[in-house]
C-alpha cells in the first residue's frame, strides 16, 4: 500500500461516517435554515413576508372574529353610536341561516329535505366501511339504525317511515344473503329467468295493492313500481357483496325516493313546486345530479369518440365539440328561454328539470375528454392482451382498461367534479335562487344592507368545505389505488 493510499484512509476514518448529519442539513431546521434564513437576503424577506402576514392575519381575525358581532336581534347590534359597520356582523348569518340552506322551502315541510340528506348519509357510510366490518354486522346495523331513526325521529310522519323502509329493508336482505336462495347465473338459463321474473312480477304487484290499501290509490302505483325495481336488484345482485347492493340502491332507487320526498304530492306530503327550492339545497341537488349524470354519460361519448364505426364516432364528435364550445350560462339561457319556444303549444318542462338536463350534458362533454384522456394512457398490450382472452369488447372496456383509464384520471375527474360544483352558481341566470343567488337576494333587504361581506365569506366557507372535501378524498383514492404519488 503506497502512503497515498494509506493516507487517504486515515482521513477517511477520521471523519467518522457513522455520525448523524449536522442539524442544518435535515429535519425542520435544516428546511428553514435552506429555505428561509440562507443567504442573507432569503432571511429578510423571510422577516418582512412574517411581519406583513401577521399584520394581514391580525386585521383578518380582529375583523371576522374578536371584534364581531355574534349575537342580536337585528342591524342596530352592529352599528356604533354613529351607525357606522366596523367588525362583522354574523347576526346576519343566523338570522338568514335557514333561509341560506332551504331557500324559499316551506319552513313545515324542511324536514324532508333533511330527512332526505340523512338517509343518503346512512346510505353511503357503509361503502366506506372495511369488508370485515361489513361482515361482522356493521353495515346491517347502519342500515337498521337508519329505519330505527326514521321511526323514531318522525312517528308522525308515515311517508318517511315508508320510505326509510323501502330504502333500507332490500339491504338487510342481502346483507343476510336471502337472495341465495335463487338460482345463480350457472344453472339451468331458462329456469333462473323464470324465477326471477316471477320475483319482480309478484313483488311489484304486492307492493301495488299495499299501497293501495295503505296510502291510496294515487300512489299505489308508485309503490309497486318500486317493490319490482328493488326485486330486480335483489334477484339481479343475489350473490353479489353488499357494497354492491348499496350502490344499485344509491344510483337506480334514492333518486325516485328524494324525489317522492322534496317535491310530494303524494303520500300525504304537501306539493312544493321547485320555483320555491334554494340555498345550498339547491346547489347540492343540481351538483349531485350533474356528477352523477356526467360521468357515466361522458365515459359513453369517451368511448364513442374511439370507436371504429365512423358514424358513432361522428356522432360523439359532434356531441363533446358542441357543448364544449359554449359557455355554461348560455346552456342555462337556452335551456330556460329558448327551449320552450321549440316545444308544441301546451308542452312545457320543469325549469330546474332543464337546467338540470343542461348542467349534466355540457358537464358530460368535458367529462369525456378527461376519460378519453385516460383511454389513450393505456398501452396497446393491454388491449391485446385482453382480445388475447377471448374478451368481448364490453367485457374487455369493463374488467381490463376502463378501470386502468379511470385510475389514472382520477384528478381529471375530480377537477372537473369541483368545477362543476362551482359553476352551479349560474343557474340565477335562469331565476333559481342558489347559495349563492339567496345571500345576494338578502342582502339587498333593507333591513340588513351593508351585510354583502359576511354574506360572501359565509358563502365562499361553505364551497370551500364541499370543494377542499371532494380534493382529499381524491387524494386518499389514489393512495389507496397507488396512483400517482399524492400528498
């Protein structure tokens, strides 16, 4: 060994690897030494960026909190000795809170509203519970919980017992695997049919002439038709898991259910025309039905754009670049003003039905180029290797690359899910009063000028809990897909 070389092991050894790294190279100090303090003049503008956040902040919270006003009986709580408004004035808020989240609902019949929320709450808590949860009980006890409730928290309201019954009994059923008992798919074709239509046939007549002696002939009909739509889920889903079960629920029954309950007219429930709906009631039902509308409709189109067969894919083209190519609030206009000028004398649709119908289809159209986004992701292995198989198209699209595609654009989705969100607000073009429509149309009552600030903040709290919710869980899906790598 030359003295070089032993040299050069001597340093070596006397810098001592082993020892942890200086304090300045790791952990929160190092970040704040890197990235705050070093060089000089990142420190500076460190001290200048904290005084002038704490001054911002200060002013922020001494206006929205120390010094507002929370409790009173009107607008004179607020005012100083000269009338004048110096801090916020949250009375108005509480004041107007029913008003913000019902809109112009009458105040006798909200409880529909809630009770309807609260079954969709209880509906969804199992999709979120582990399998083994499940299984041990968990999701049945959700389930009977919320029949429990609607016995207990409404005992003079028949309707909701009715329904909250409807909602959940089907999902005890399956969860105690009585749809067992049916033939599976395996056995004799013909057979299994037969059963099974029997089932839906008995069921929806059973339900029909129960209502019938139950509540009346006017909505008799209504029940029965939903007896045979919960019949042919449970023989449809005999041997499926319970999630399963809850999500056919969710999408093919709680929206006739919702409906029965805000508009009535049956069931001994009072009619409330929806020119009368508002406030966040009304941004939660045309955001809901939009996202739920949009994203089927848009991996149809997404699907349709790619497809071989030149027609359809014209048609798909025609469909995305059109409705992408206007504004939303035109939709609105057209949907509200210029559609009935096209419809036969006598022939009208619900205005928030139409407004509805537009939300969903522009939404769709964006809808489909973030899930055709997704498609173009996937390698043409994937595709060969599904064929390969000896997989149909559908089946191919439904077990090997839609899922892939959805995974990976689930940002995308999300995205758009959020902004669509956001742009409900427009539908005060149209005369609907949303979240945002309502605080606008009070502060302009007398009684409470000068409140448009606390109404704003109010309303822009409130989208930013719905919009930051719906980004974390997008967030927490991809980790538990392991997509991407997301903070």
């Amino acid at each position: 060994m030359t003295e070089t070389t032993q040299s050069n092991a001597i340093v070596k050894h006397d810098r001592h690897e082993d020892l942890p790294p200086p304090k300045s190279e790791v952990g929160v100090y190092g970040w704040m030494y890197h990235n705050l303090l070093h060089p000089w003049y990142n420190a500076l503008l460190t001290v200048i960026g904290l005084a002038i956040s704490f001054v911002a902040i200060w002013q922020v919270l001494d206006f929205a909190v120390f010094g507002a006003v929370w409790t009173g009986e009107g607008r004179e709580a607020c005012q100083t000795e000269s009338g004048a408004l110096i801090h916020a004035c949250w009375v108005f808020v509480g004041a107007r809170f029913s008003q913000f989240i019902y809109g112009f609902y009458p105040e006798l019949e909200r409880w529909r509203v809630d009770f309807s929320f609260l079954l969709l709450v209880l509906a969804v808590v199992p999709l979120f519970l582990r399998e083994e949860w499940i299984k041990r009980g968990f999701g049945l006890g959700v389930a009977g919980g919320a029949t429990l409730l609607s016995l207990v928290a409404f005992p003079g309201y028949g309707p909701a017992v009715v329904i909250g019954l409807m909602m959940f009994a089907p999902y005890g059923l399956v969860y105690m695997r009585l749809g067992t008992l049916l033939p599976s798919r395996d056995d004799n074709a013909f057979i299994g049919f037969a059963i099974r239509a029997a089932v839906i046939v008995v069921a929806g007549a059973a339900g029909y002439w129960l209502g019938r002696a139950a509540v009346g002939a006017a909505e008799a009909g209504a029940l029965g038709w939903m007896a045979a739509f919960l019949a042919f889920g449970l023989v449809t889903l005999n041997r499926a898991t319970v999630k399963a079960w809850i999500t056919f629920l969710l999408i093919f029954i709680y929206p006739f259910i919702a409906y029965f309950l805000w508009v009535g007219d049956g069931f001994g429930l009072q009619y409330v025309e929806t020119a009368r709906w508002g406030g966040l009631f009304l941004t939660l039902v045309v955001a809901g039905t939009g996202i739920a509308a949009s994203l089927p409709i848009g991996i149809i189109f997404a699907l349709g754009r790619r497809s071989d067969m030149p027609a359809i894919r014209s048609v798909s083209i025609a469909f995305i670049e059109l409705w992408r190519g206007v504004p939303l609030i035109t939709v609105l206009f057209m949907s509200s003003v210029m559609l009935p000028l096209f419809l036969p004398e006598g022939v009208n649709f619900d205005k928030l039905l139409r407004a509805l119908i537009g939300v969903a289809l522009f939404s769709a159209a964006y809808m489909a180029e973030v899930v055709r986004g997704g498609l173009q992701a996937i390698p043409k292995g994937q595709y060969e290797a599904a064929a390969a198989m000896g997989l149909g198209y559908w089946k191919m699209m439904r077990l090997v690359i839609l899922p892939q595609a959805l995974k990976l654009v689930i940002p995308g989705i999300v995205n758009t899910f959020i902004g669509l969100f956001k742009d409900t607000t427009l539908v005060l073009i149209i005369g609907l009063f949303d979240l945002l429509g309502i605080v606008q149309a009070a502060t302009t009552d007398p009684k409470w000028l000068g409140m448009a600030v606390e109404g704003y903040v109010f309303t822009a709290f409130v989208f930013w809990i719905f919009c930051f919710g719906m980004s974390r869980y997008s967030m927490y899906i991809e980790r538990k897909l392991h997509t991407g790598h997301a903070r």
